[in-house]
C-alpha cells in the first residue's frame, strides 16, 4: 500500500478530499508551497514556530562521535518493524519525519512511507531528498484516514511534546490513524540515564535563565520509562517490547563509544540495565478491534 489520496483527508473534518485540497465537508480550502500540502488548521504557536525555525538556521556540525550515537539510538528501529509484522506492503507513517533521519531505518522493511512535520523546510528537503510523500501538518491532528496507515514510527519527538501539553492527545491520534493491530514504534532520550542526573536539572535551570541554551526548547525533556509505558497504555496500545536502544551519550569521545557499542548489546535487553539506556525502544501494537 502507498501513501495516496485514498489515506488523505482534511485534518479538521476528515473528509476524504477529491480533485483538490479543498474539503468538501467542512469548507476549508488547504494551500500548497512548491507543491507542498500546507495541512495546518490553525497558525502554530510561538513554541513551535521557534521548534520548526531550527531547520531554517545553518547547517550544524556534530562530531563522529554523536552520529555513531544518534545511529545506534534508532537502530532498533528496522528489527522492531519486522517483529511486529511490518512487511514491503505496509504504509509506515513517520512523525516529526524531519528531513528524514529515520528513513535509512524504515526502508529496508518498506518503501512506501509518508512523513509529517511542522517544520515546511524541511519537509520539502524530506520531499526532494527521498521522493516520498510528505506534508506539513500537526501531529495532533493529522490529514490521514482512521485506520489508513499500518505503522507509526515516532523517533526523538515526544520528550518535545510531553512537556508542551502531554502526551495523551497526540498518542490517541496515532491510535486514530493505526489499522487495528496497528504498529507503533517509539524511540526517546530516557530520563534514568545516569548522565542525565545531572545534565537534566541543569538544562532545566538554563532553560530558564537562557532560553535556547544548548539548542534545546524549554519545553523540552527526558522521558522515564514507567512515564512513557503508563502514557501508551493509556492510550489504548498494549506494549510488547521495552529495551534501551543505546547507552552511548552524543558527547563521549568516539574511540571510547566504538567500544561501548561493540560490548552494549546484551545489556540493552536484560533487567535491570535496560532501564538506563540513553535512549529507549518501546515497540506496541492498537487494539486488534477498532
């Protein structure tokens, strides 16, 4: 299945849309940028406006070191499609897609993927880098069928939303567009992570005093593991796996984070070492009946 107008619809009423992007059921007409579908119902608020200028600012340069990190934090990400049963003829859904960090993870499973982000640069760089579908739309109300999209895959986005207005609405409307048995896929920074014993309540500090301090939002935070399995259960998805994806920290030297990535393997799996990972997996599937 790939992405069409057969899972588009518009964000407010979702009325399947016809020859153009304006809807029929509610009246709303939605505007396009170099072919771009702008899906937004509402102006963004001053936070995000501020979150989605940061793909707009130079280009940043980070160290060999916090690539090998942030790889290996998203890694698990193509064996936890595949164990829970994403196949070539899914439609995997990326949220917050960015300008497609996480593709080289989900197209050795499927390569009929469709991103979302608030962000219009960089999903137009999502658009022309990778030739997928992609749209400008809010991940709390997003422009896709009930039922339309067979995966979500939600990668280093929540710790931003769960300190912006929780966590509920946007989980219950990944459950909305998830097929019943659905997969979900979540990848975050955990809050256990030794390292963040002390960075955390400094940022939050700083945030205060500097707001944008270390290229963060103050909004912006680590995510505990019973936080994140209390908040998916509650939005009706039965967890089946929770495993550290990485102990690695972006700011270790790189000959000493090749030699924690060789040796980290078994403990990312076993209690009680998984709950201490820097960044967390956590694998569930929508309910079997919609």
């Amino acid at each position: 299945m790939s992405a069409s107008s057969e899972q588009i619809c518009c964000p407010a009423c979702r009325t399947p849309f016809t020859d153009t992007l304006h809807c029929i059921g509610c009246g709303r007409t939605y505007q396009t940028v170099d072919g771009m579908p702008i899906l937004l119902t509402a102006p963004l608020s001053k936070e995000l406006e501020e979150e989605a200028k940061w793909y707009d600012a130079a280009p940043r340069q980070f160290s060999r070191g916090h690539h090998l990190a942030h790889a290996k934090a998203r890694a698990d990400i193509t064996p936890g499609l595949r164990r829970m049963g994403i196949t070539d003829v899914h439609l995997v859904l990326t949220v917050g897609c960015g300008t497609g960090n996480d593709l080289e993870t989900i197209l050795p499973v499927t390569k009929h993927i469709v991103g979302i982000d608030i962000a219009a640069s960089a999903v137009r760089q999502f658009r022309v880098s990778s030739g997928l579908a992609g749209y400008v739309a809010d991940c709390g109300q997003m422009p896709f069928l009930d039922g339309s999209i067979d995966a979500v895959v939600v990668s280093g986005l929540l710790h931003h939303l769960a300190g912006h207005d929780g966590l509920q609405p946007y989980l219950r409307e990944f459950r909305r567009v998830l097929r019943p048995g659905g997969a979900l896929l979540v990848v975050e920074p955990n809050l256990l992570y030794p390292v963040q014993w002390i960075l955390f309540p400094v940022n939050r500090v700083m945030q205060k005093l500097k707001p944008g301090w270390r290229g963060l939002v103050p909004h912006e935070r680590p995510l505990g593991p019973r936080f994140m399995l209390r908040e998916v259960r509650r939005a009706g998805f039965t967890v089946t796996r929770y495993t550290s994806s990485t102990f690695l920290h972006n700011r270790l030297p790189f000959a000493l984070a090749k030699l924690i990535s060789r040796i980290e393997g078994p403990f990312c799996r076993i209690m009680p070492f998984k709950l201490f990972g820097w960044w967390l997996t956590l694998e569930a599937a929508s309910p079997a009946c919609a």
